[in-house]
C-alpha cells in the first residue's frame, strides 16, 4: 500500500504541536501574566484545573490501553492495524488528542495561566488539520465502510 493507506503521516505532529504549545503558553504566561480571578474563586479554579488535569490522564491511560489490547499502533506516523470502537473511542474518535487539550486547559488553570486554554484552542486546531484529518483519511482507506459508519455515530471531538 502506499499513500494515506499505509501511514497516515510521516511526522509525529501530536507530541510536536503540544510540546510547542506549553513552552508557547508558559513562555507568554512568563512575559505577559493575564490577570486572575481573586479568591475564593482562583481556589475553585485550581480545583477544577485538578480536576480535568487528573480525568485527561486518565482518559490517555484508558485509550492507550484500549489500543495495545486490540494490538493496534498508538504512534500516529504508523498504520493502524484494527479499528478501535470500544472504551473511550466510543465517545470520541480522538480520545487522546481530547485528552491533551483538555489537560493544556487543567495545567492552565491550575498555574492561573491563561495562556494554556487559549494555546489548547489552537493546538486543538492545529492538531486537527496535521494529525486527525490525515488519520481519518488513513482510516477510511483502511477500513472502508466500517470506519465510516463509526464515524457517522462518534465525533472527532467529544
């Protein structure tokens, strides 16, 4: 096979694209500091920042784990080998792409940075049209009808 059908990309843009956006949000949060909320909201915004910090591990840990148990790749410049449909894919077709924003939001929060959730957003994009829409091309190649049909019933967000 080649093209789409054989691997989706050829650089790993996921682990790239937030690497970048934590030294880019960290970096701003450090040169321009937004203001904040006083307490004793700030205490109940670092609490939710916990909050989705610890569920977007969470939801990492259980994709990574769905996918090893179907014996499929978890690396995005690698072909898929089954399609995944069950755990937390069945909620979202991108469960740990979700799980990285959200936990870009959780870290933001919980540093009073704003900068985090505004970089998330455009991770968000950015991982969208580098990772997702080629994987999905990859998928549809792969796996035919079968893929499009989940697709038609699991959003590629949430």
């Amino acid at each position: 096979m080649t093209g789409t059908s054989d691997r989706p990309a050829h650089i790993p843009w996921p682990p790239i694209i937030f690497v970048a956006a934590i030294v880019v949000a960290a970096a701003l949060g450090l040169w321009i500091a937004p203001p904040w909320l006083p307490p004793p909201f700030s205490d109940v915004v670092f609490a939710i920042g916990w909050v989705l910090a610890l569920g977007s591990i969470a939801i990492a840990v259980l994709a990574v784990r769905t996918m090893i148990r179907h014996k499929t790749t978890v690396l995005p410049t690698r072909a898929s080998e089954h399609l995944v449909t069950d755990g937390p894919f069945a909620i979202s077709r991108n469960p740990i792409y979700l799980a990285y924003v959200t936990l870009l939001i959780g870290i933001g929060l919980i540093a009073s940075n704003l900068w985090f959730p505004a970089v998330a957003l455009i991770a968000a994009f950015a991982i969208t049209k580098l990772a997702i829409e080629p994987e999905e091309a990859h998928l549809a190649l792969r796996f035919g009808k079968r893929y499009r049909d989940y697709s038609k019933k699991v959003r590629r967000w949430i």
